[in-house]
C-alpha cells in the first residue's frame, strides 16, 4: 500500500485528529503561525486535553476543575514508557527523566515556569506525588518521601500568598534537588529558595492577602496556644492582614490548612519548643503592626502606644524594645548618640524590622527543612532538580519586585535558548547531519541592559543608593535616562513620545511601566542599633537569625537587586550542570473559569514564555525523529520485506520499510542512529497507513489467536485424557494384579489345607477346615430332615465334623432341649451386635424362673431386679414376675405395680455393658404411675422370657447415648449412658430429672 492510497482511506482518522489536535507541535504543518499554535491549544483545551508535547517540553494549561487523571492508576499506566507511547502527561515526562537519569546516571533538572495561576506550584505537587509512589518503597526511603511531600504545605504557608491572579500564589522562588540511590530510591534533598516578597508582610494590594500562615494561626490556632501569643481569633484586628480588605476567602479552609501545616511539623521532626518560637516569632510580627506611634512635643520625640507587653513574646526587654523602635545611633566623635525619629521614620523602621523578622525567619525555615531532608550517606548520588519559579508578568504599576522577577525569567529564557540550542546542534552533529541555522530572538542584549557591570540597570541602581544625599525615584530615573538613553529596549516617561508607547513585552524593560522604589532596594537593612536590639531577644530562632557572630559593619551591605542577581548567577551555574526538562504552564483566562479560552492572554503568554522559538529550534529542518529500532518496531507491519521480523541491522530495515512507502529523497534523513522525518505530512500518511494495517494485522493476530485458543484447549483436552487412562489403565492393572496374587495365595493355602485335612489343626490347614464345616453347614441347611429324630435323612458328615454328631445326639435328648436353643435363636436375633455384652451371655443357659414365690397367678417367669423411684432415682429391690397376660412388680408378696402387655408400648435398652432396662407404659390419666427404669443381672434372659410371654417380639428398642422416659403422663426423664473404667450411678447436676449411668463392665 502505498501512500496515495493511504489517503484516500482515512478521511475518519484525520477527522479525528482535526477535532482534538495535535499531541506534539512539532507535527503542526504551519510551525511558524502564531494562530496555528493557538487553534491547536483551543482544540485539545476545549477536549480537556490540557497537556501537549514541543518535543520534550510540555505544555500544560491550566484546567481550572478536577479532571481525574491523578489517580494512582494512571501513575501506574505511565510507569515505565516511553515518552511518546501514551498521550501527554505530566507523569509520561516526570517518568522519562527518572529513568534517564538511572540509565545514564547523570543528573537533571525540570524547569516550571509561567503566571501566577497557570498552575506551576500543582505542576510540582504533582511531580512529587508521582515519585513518592513510583520510586523504590523501604523504611527509611517512605520517611524522605514523607518529608518532601510535607515540605511543599509548610512552604506554601510561610511562603504563598492569595493575590489578585491565583488564591495559593508562590511569592517566592523555589528550587528543590530530590536526591536518589543507585536503585532509584529517594534518599534525600535540598530547597534553595529566591527573593521572598517580604514586602507583602506590611503590605497587600487591595483584593490580595498576607502570607497564609498568619490567617492559619488566627483562624486555626489552639485556644491554648492563642491565649499564650495575646492574639484574638479576629483577622481585623490585626493592621497586616487587613490592608488588602480580603481576609476571608471562600477556597482557602485555613483551619484545615493550618491542621496540614502542624501535622507536618511533626512529620518532619520540628521540637516542640522550635514550633513555640516559630509561632511566637508570627505572632510578635502581627502585634508589631499594631504598633503606633504619636509625637511627644515636649521631649520632641515618638512612642508607640500599644502592642508593647505583647512584643515581650520575644523575649526583648519593655524598654530596649520602646528606644529601638523610636529612636536610632548616631556615631558622633567616637561616641554614640541617640537620635529619636520622626513618626513616618518610625513607622518606616517598624515595617523594616518586621520585614527583616520575617525574611530570615522564613530562611531559618528553609535551613530545618534541609536539614531534615539532608542526605546522611556520603555515596555519590543522582539528583532531580524541580524549578518552581515566578512568571513573567505585567501589570500597570509595576513594583521593584516585579523588575527582579522579570529579569529573573530573561536570564531563564536565555538558559532555555541556550541549552535548547546545544542539545539540538549536538544531536545533529551527533548524527551527523547538516545543522541550518534557526532565527530566533537572542535576550542576551535585554539580560546585558540590566545586570551589565557598571552600565546595567542594577549598577546604576546600587551607585545611587550610595551617593551623597538623598536618593528617590526621580534622580535614579534621571540617572538611567542620562546612560541608556540610545538603548533600543529602554525607555521611560520622559524619552517616550505618546505615539510610540507600546505595550511591556519580553525583551523590554520600558522603567515607564516600573516605579522607581529605590527606597526598597535597602529597606531591608536594619541599623547597628536594631542588630543589637534583636540580638536581646531570649527566642531560639530570632538568636539564630540574628547571630551576635554577625559583623556590626558600618559598610552598607550589597542592595537587594545586587543579592537577587548574585543568586541567579549560582541558580545558573547549578542549571548549567544538569541536563535540562521544561514545563510551561499557560493561564486560559484571568477569571478563573473553567472552559473559558482567552486568545489574547494565551497569545501573550506563548510570546513571552518563548514556545514560538522553541518549536522552531525543534523544527529545525525535521520535525520528527527516532530511533531505528523504535521507528522499525512500529512500522514494520507496512512493509512485507520487514513484517514480522526483520533479520538485517535496524537502519537497513528502516531503509527498506521506506522505499517500500515511497518516501522522496528530499523528505527524510538517515542519520547514525536514527531517521529524521521533515515534513509532518510525510508522519502523518505513515501514521495513517499504520491505522489501516492495524485492522488487517488485527484480523490476522485474532485468526491465529483463536486457533492457538482452540489448538491449546485440544491439546489440554488430549493430554488430560490420556492422564487419565494411564491412571485408570494403572489402577485396574494393579487391583489385577493384588487380585491374581490373592488368588493364587488362596489356591495354596486351599491346596496345602486339603493335604494337611487329616492332620490336627494348625495355621496350614485351619482356613481349609473352615470352609469344609462351612460348606457342610450350608448344605444342611438346605436339606433338613423333617424331624430331628430323623437319622436316616441327615447328611454324612465330614470326618472333622463330629461336633454334628454331638449335636445330634443332643437334639435327641429332649424337646426341652430344643426350645432352649430357641430362646437363645431370639436372644440373638435381639442383641447380637447391638448390646455390647451380649457375648458373655451366649454361654449362660437360660432358666423358667429365678425365684420361687408364691403368687396368686400362674407366673410363667419371675427374676430379681433393682427398681429406681421416678422421683430421686433411689434403688429399691423388687421381683418382676410375668403371668400371661401382665407383668407384675412385687415386694414380699405385696403388688407394687402392675403392667398389662396390651399396655406395654415397649422396652428400651441402651447398646453398651449394663443391664439397665426401661418399661415404657401407655396411659393418659395422670394420676397413673409412669416409666419403669430396672437393673437386673439377668437382662437377656428377663427381656427374652417377656418377649414370648407378651408375644412382643419387636417390642425392644437398642439405643445408644440417652434415653427418655415419662415420669408420669406429662412429665418427662432421661437415662444418660456414658462409657467408663467402673459402673457408677449418679443424678446429672443439669436438671433433677436426669439419670447418669456410667459403666461399660454391668452386665
């Protein structure tokens, strides 16, 4: 198939394609339209798809809703894939650096840039999260994981803020080094931390908050704890968190968060008396807000008016903490000489010492973080570096802040240039393919403008606020007017004509738009005097930031701009050392709104965070490439030279697959390692072409499959069959083979007993002799004679048959005789294998009777028993006596109980050796007597003889274990029968109508 067919057939996939657009910019056609990039953002944007691909970079545009691609199932999809495999995510690049970085052991950094609200700061929670549950899991590597997710909420509310634009804003740079084994476990890490925005501790912009860990202690903190720093549960009543008019805001929980922000205190090991001073520091600077001040006419000095007892939280004495705020030294003469302030100096003090507190507090923070995440193992490690830092931003009036914020992303925009640069001219050359040159923006000369030695802005900034007398906003502008003035990216009021204002883009700093602030640049610096204020405090961490070790200089220290630039030059020195991964995140429209898409927001922030350039450095000449082997492994299914294996290299199979497609010389390259695509479209036939093949390969892979099903369960089917006819063929041949052995083992012994006949018994002829007087007893069983007087018709007897001879003989005796052995027929018939002493009783000639007494009625049979009262079961001797028609229970000629047999419902007998038997009697009228539960020695013979006299020969019931029996009509008893060593007869202790006998030897 080749690729004029191809497109003919697939009007459903581009269709596809067109509606959700493109997973890699690279593969747009119009790569240099600005409105191309866009409408291709619109489309995945509007399918909530938010993140797609410039090659490595990922772009990523903030949702503004819950999407339900975070799960843990989704961390597991992306988990071992390539880059390009899975549609884009966040995990897809997080995974691809963590296992570059095992694989090459080298070390990386992903740099997260972008306004405040497009989404950086979850951008890095996110990062986090997957690494936390993708890494190797032990003991001590799930504490490091702990500590680094709980780095991120103490961070965010010591150094986050709600601004206008985004509700958890980071107003402060972050960048966080994740420390890994040699097995890719997290062991370890570091935070550095950037320009804090202390200004936002004594001031907010109208709709903006103060730092979150204020409004979390006032609104979350303990009764205790609040009571213990003097603070009210009130955010009005503190002046620095008032001024922004927004101390409530509907998507903050600040109980819940503070609840977060103590639990990971605890996690990451702060001592109880660091989160006391930590607390006791926050409070302190909200009670220093309050602090006013009025002028004292007499004394021609200031003094504040309240907040003064409260400001003991730090541990300052009343009066050092009164003349500090008031008052500063002047050296004069070699002596020092106070010298009160004016009422805005004070105030202007006060903001400054609030401001000071606060910044080397948060950097004191910082350092315990560090320390608990530090790395105890000397071994060399691989690290992660996660850049969360500030947006370029414009807004009317920007602040110095702001100035240094700007100019912290021009000097990260030229990192990105030049390692985007570098890596793509070092793959070309690796690849031994022809570099062509790319246009594109060089801010060097922007980045010159401001940190040029002697001529950049910052220079001229910091020789102004070291000249004689006083600096303002006006001279540092007229300043930089007199040395910039020809720079064609500088311009203020005074050089710009109405016309020709513009709006700030990247790559200008028009000062019209910044206020001058040069005040700002050293309000951060504290005087000798209120270093030694400070350095009374009894708290552990004011003592710590503000360290008696620290020199007293009376050299002003470097401006805050100078510090700010040093810091980038080490950011810059780190970044250049690890192999670089970039995240842009874009803000889809300034409210907020979920599904809104603002082209003229989205247009600036594509500008600025320089996409339109990175894709054409990406799209340098060719706008796809792989490697062979993947290129090959794809595609191959195209080709019938290379499906489904090929044998050659990799690069001869790419070569043959395409020249099998038809692509034209001038549309592709082959390099050393892999094959470089120009044109998009030509991708995108071949993608076409690998959908069409795919439902053919589809059919194909399924027709086999299920032939492999059907051969498969065949094959188990035959096999199983097999297995069992073995075993069944191996079962019978052995019952064959123990049948024959018996067999054969029967026919000697009978052979050898038919030898040994005559012989006196023994082992060899016992069985044999068995079987003769079995087979003769059978036989005469068949062929009685008609009378035992008979002699004539009896069968001869064999030789070892005299024992026949004897029975007859005593047959001829007598017919009592033979009614003896009768009775014993019908004993047997009733206890053999029932009763367990039966056998002893085999032996034992019966008798009429075993007593002899004189009665009114002809008795047939009278016997001795042993009677048990229904009522306690005490034993009373008695004789039972049957006539013909009862039975009769007699003391000493005196009728004790009298028993019809037509009354008689039966007898009852339990199966071991005792000879206890119960007389169960039918009557219905209460007042009659009950049950008859006997012992007598003779039990066989008693329950014989009451057989034929009653003529109830199925009248005996064998039980086994108890036996029920009616007291009384209406009320019931039971015999209980247990097994033991001796015959023992008690009363269960489970009711009082219980009889317990336990023995196995009564007979």
């Amino acid at each position: 198939m080749n690729l004029e067919d191809v497109v003919k057939v697939t009007t459903g996939s581009l269709t596809a394609r067109d509606r959700v657009g493109l997973q890699d910019f690279v593969l747009l056609e119009a790569y240099t339209s600005e409105s191309a990039f866009l409408e291709n953002l619109r489309k995945r944007f509007h399918e909530n798809l938010i993140y797609t691909y410039i090659g490595t970079l990922l772009v990523s545009v903030n949702p503004y809703k819950e999407l339900g691609i975070y799960t843990k199932k989704q961390m597991d999809i992306y988990m071992g894939v390539n880059l390009f495999e899975l549609p884009p995510h966040i995990y897809a690049l997080a995974d691809n650096v963590y296992r570059t970085m095992l694989t090459e052991s080298n070390n990386h950094f992903i740099l997260i840039s972008g306004e405040s609200g497009a989404g950086k700061t979850e951008a890095s929670k996110k990062i986090l999260q997957f690494y936390a549950v993708s890494c190797p899991s032990t003991k001590l590597m799930d504490n490091v994981r702990d500590r680094l997710l709980l780095s991120n909420p103490v961070l965010e509310a010591f150094g986050n803020a709600k601004t206008l634009k985004n509700d958890n804003s980071s107003r402060f740079g972050k960048y966080m080094d994740i420390q890994f084994d040699h097995v890719g476990g997290a062991v370890g890490g570091h935070i550095l931390s950037y320009l804090l925005e202390k200004s936002r501790v004594v001031h907010q912009n109208h709709g903006e908050r103060n730092f979150h860990i204020f409004y979390q202690l006032v609104e979350g903190g303990e009764e205790d704890l609040l009571r213990w720093l003097g603070l009210q549960r009130n955010c009005q009543q503190y002046s620095y968190l008032v001024q922004g008019e927004c101390a409530k805001v509907s998507s903050i929980n600040d109980k819940t968060d503070w609840k977060t922000v103590r639990k990971a205190l605890t996690v990451i090991e702060f001592s109880e008396s660091n989160v006391e001073s930590l607390f006791a520091i926050i409070a302190s600077v909200l009670h220093l807000g309050n602090v006013k001040f009025i002028a004292d006419s007499r004394e021609d000095r200031n003094i504040y008016t309240n907040g003064q007892s409260q400001l003991l939280l730090l541990g300052i004495p009343t009066q050092v903490i009164q003349v500090g705020l008031t008052h500063r030294k002047i050296a004069a003469r070699s002596e020092e000489v106070l010298s009160p302030f004016t009422i805005d100096h004070a105030v202007y003090a006060r903001d400054a010492l609030a401001k000071a507190i606060y910044g080397r507090t948060f950097t004191w923070l910082v350092n315990m973080l560090n320390e608990s995440l530090a790395n105890k193992d000397s071994s060399r490690k691989t690290v992660i570096g996660l850049l969360d830092i500030y947006g370029f931003e414009v807004f009317n009036v920007n602040s110095f802040e702001q100035f240094c914020i700007n100019y912290c992303n021009e000097k990260l925009q030229q990192l990105f240039i030049q390692l985007t640069l570098k890596s793509e001219q070092e793959e070309y050359e690796m690849e031994g393919i022809e570099w062509e040159p790319v246009p594109y923006f060089n801010n060097k000369i922007i980045c010159d403008l401001v940190e040029e030695k002697f001529k950049g802005i910052i220079a001229v900034l910091d020789e102004e606020c070291l000249r004689p007398g006083e600096a303002t906003d006006m001279t540092f502008l007229e300043k930089l007017e007199e040395k910039m003035a020809g720079h064609p990216h500088f311009i203020t009021h005074k050089l710009a004509d109405q016309k020709t204002r513009k709006t700030l883009e990247r790559g200008d700093f028009r000062l019209l738009h910044y206020a001058g602030e040069v005040t700002y640049c050293v309000d951060h610096v504290l005087t000798i005097f209120h270093l030694q204020v400070m350095r009374q405090s009894k708290n552990a961490i004011v003592q710590l930031c503000f360290p008696t070790t620290e020199p007293d200089s009376k050299k002003r220290p470097e401006t805050v701009a100078t510090q700010f630039k040093s810091s980038l030059v080490g950011l810059t020195e780190i970044l250049m050392s690890k192999e670089p991964w970039y995240v842009r995140c874009i803000k889809p429209n300034e409210g907020k709104q979920p599904g809104s898409f603002d082209d003229v927001l989205v247009r600036h922030q594509v500008k600025y965070l320089g996409l339109m350039e990175h894709l054409r450095v990406r799209r340098a000449g060719f706008a796809y490439r792989r490697r062979y082997q993947i290129f090959l492994q794809r595609y191959k299914p195209l080709c019938p030279d290379t499906w489904p294996n090929w044998k050659g290299t990799a690069a001869e199979g790419v070569q043959c697959l395409v020249k099998h497609l038809g692509f034209k010389p001038d549309e592709y390259k082959m390099g050393r390692t892999k094959i470089f695509i120009r044109h998009p479209r030509t991708l995108f036939a071949t993608e076409d072409a690998f959908e069409v093949c795919k439902h053919e390969l589809a059919t194909r892979i399924q027709a086999k499959y299920k032939g492999y099903r059907v051969k498969g369960h065949y094959m188990r089917q035959r096999e199983a069959a097999t297995t069992i006819e073995t075993c069944w063929r191996g079962l019978k041949a052995r019952r064959e083979r123990q049948k024959r052995a018996w067999a054969v083992k029967v026919i000697k012994k009978f052979i050898k007993g038919f030898m040994t006949r005559n012989q006196p018994v023994s082992v060899d002829n016992s069985e044999y002799l068995d079987y003769v007087r079995q087979n003769y007893l059978t036989r005469l069983k068949e062929s009685l004679p008609k009378t035992v007087l008979d002699q004539n018709t009896w069968l001869t007897p064999p030789p070892i048959m005299k024992e026949v001879s004897r029975l007859r003989m005593y047959l001829n005796s007598g017919a009592h005789v033979v009614l003896h052995l009768q009775i014993k027929g019908l004993t047997s018939s009733l206890f053999k294998g029932r009763k367990e002493n039966y056998p002893h009783s085999v032996s034992r000639p019966f008798v009429d009777t075993r007593i002899i007494i004189s009665f009114h009625a002809f008795p047939q049979y009278s016997v001795p028993v042993v009677k048990y009262d229904r009522n306690g079961f005490r034993p009373r001797f008695r004789q039972l006596i049957y006539t013909g028609t009862a039975a009769y229970l007699v003391e000493e000629a005196k009728i004790k109980q009298r028993v019809q047999f037509n009354q008689l419902k039966g007898v009852s007998v339990s199966n071991l050796s005792d000879n206890f038997f119960i007389l169960h009697i039918q009557s219905e009228d209460i007042k009659q007597k009950g049950d008859l539960v006997l012992q007598c020695d003779h039990i066989f013979e008693a329950l014989t003889k009451l057989c034929l006299v009653a003529n109830k020969e199925n009248c005996i019931n064998v039980v086994q274990g108890s036996i029920k029996f009616d007291i009384q009509p209406g009320r019931e008893g039971f015999v209980d029968f247990k097994s033991g060593q001796e015959t023992m007869i008690y009363r269960a202790k489970n009711g009082s109508n219980h009889l317990v006998l336990y023995g196995i030897n009564c007979t």
